[in-house]
C-alpha cells in the first residue's frame, strides 16, 4: 500500500517506514505529525481517486530530525553600476519517517518525543516560581543540544567547522581542553586570525558542556524577552 501525500508545495510517493526530507515541520524528534492532504491511495490492484475517499484517509509519520539544506548562494550585480550583493541561504528542512497510513477516518495516536516532553515540564515549573524559567530553559537547552555540534559555539561558521573536523576537532570537549599553546598552533595552522581567542571558544565549549545555552541563542532569547539569561 503507497499514498501520494502533499506537503511543503511538493507530492511525495510514500509507504511505511520510508524516509523523505520536507519542508520543515514544527516538532521534535520523536513527535508523530499526520498529513490529511492525499492525492491519491493504492492498495494492491486497488486505486482510489475520490476526493470524498481520499478525506478520510490520514498518513502518520514520526519527525526523525531537524536539519537544514545545502547552502545556496544568490549572486547579483548590475554592470556599470557598482553594485553587487551576495547573499547565503539554507533552507530548513525536517527528515520523517511514515508510520502508518490510516483509512476509514482513522486518527494516529498523537505522540510527543522526548525533547517536547523537557518542554512541557518546563513550562509547568515556570507556572509556580519567577526563577524557574531560567531552570526550566537550561534543562531543555541541557538536553537537545548535541556536543558534536561545533556551529553553536558563537564565531564557528560552516566554513571554519569544515576545517575543524578535518583537523580531527569534532566535539566542544576537543576545544574546551585547549590550553593557550593549542590556541596559537590551530590560530597559526588553520588560519582563524585570532578568532578563536577574540571568540573566546574554549570559554564558550566549557559553557556548553556545563549544560549553559549557547551564547548568541541566549542573547537573542534575552533582547526578545527582556529578561537577563
């Protein structure tokens, strides 16, 4: 049994436990989202077509991970008149896993994953005390963040990651045990012109690792909220 479901502007040919990457979908890990919009069901030597049918057929599907797309560059420039722009962009993307497709007016069991159950008990702890939140938002960011993920550390972009990895550096506990020797020598041998010590990157990889939010994520959360991290 196959489904065409449609999502994100595009149709996808899905069946249980495949994969596919959409456009992205607000979840967690582990959350089950169901999609209502199918264009089309095949069973067997059975195909339906009826829009009527179709309402009361509901695929199932669980979020497998959050990532984001291959960088895209948009170059423009207009000639004879010194200007030109250039401007990155990744698209956010969200990778699922189709549990099941459900006939009949069938509904999925709607489950939360892990991080969204942190979530909620944070948001209950927030309820009962003002210094709770600054808890609550620690354990959450304690628990989804992953320590291979060298991007959070403020001043890492995609570019100078690349070159970390390549170097062997892959995790913040790599860049937390640098002494200052460490510093000069990668400074030196992968060109970072003092941006690791200006970045303070060992600083910020003992920060993470002590279970603290990344800083320019704090940052942004403290000017949108008002309220000191």
């Amino acid at each position: 049994m196959f489904a065409v479901i449609k999502t994100g502007g595009k149709q996808f040919r899905v069946a249980a436990n495949d994969r596919i990457t959409t456009a992205k979908i607000e979840g967690n890990p582990g959350d089950t989202v169901a999609f209502g919009t199918v264009l089309m069901l095949t069973d067997g030597e059975k195909t339906t077509l009826d829009a009527k049918a179709l309402s009361e057929i509901t695929v199932a599907a669980e979020i497998v991970e959050q990532a984001r797309g291959e960088k895209v560059i948009a170059f423009k420039k207009r000639r004879r008149q010194n200007s030109k722009r250039k401007r990155g962009f990744r698209a956010e993307l969200t990778v699922i896993r189709i549990t099941d497709i459900l006939t009949g007016g069938k509904k999925p069991e709607m489950k939360k994953g892990e991080a969204s159950a942190v979530a909620l008990q944070a948001g209950s702890t927030e309820a009962k005390g003002k210094t709770a939140p600054k808890a609550a938002k620690a354990a959450v960011t304690s628990e989804a963040l992953d320590a291979s993920n060298l991007s959070l550390i403020s001043g890492v972009g995609p570019t100078i990651e690349k070159k970390l990895r390549a170097a062997g550096i892959t995790s913040w506990n790599d860049i937390a045990s640098w002494s200052e020797a460490d510093v000069a020598k990668w400074d030196e041998e992968l060109k970072l012109r003092g941006r690791a010590t200006r970045e303070e990157w060992v600083e910020q990889a003992k920060e993470l690792l002590a279970g603290k939010p990344p800083r320019a994520k704090a940052d942004q959360a403290e000017q949108a909220s008002g309220e000191d991290y």
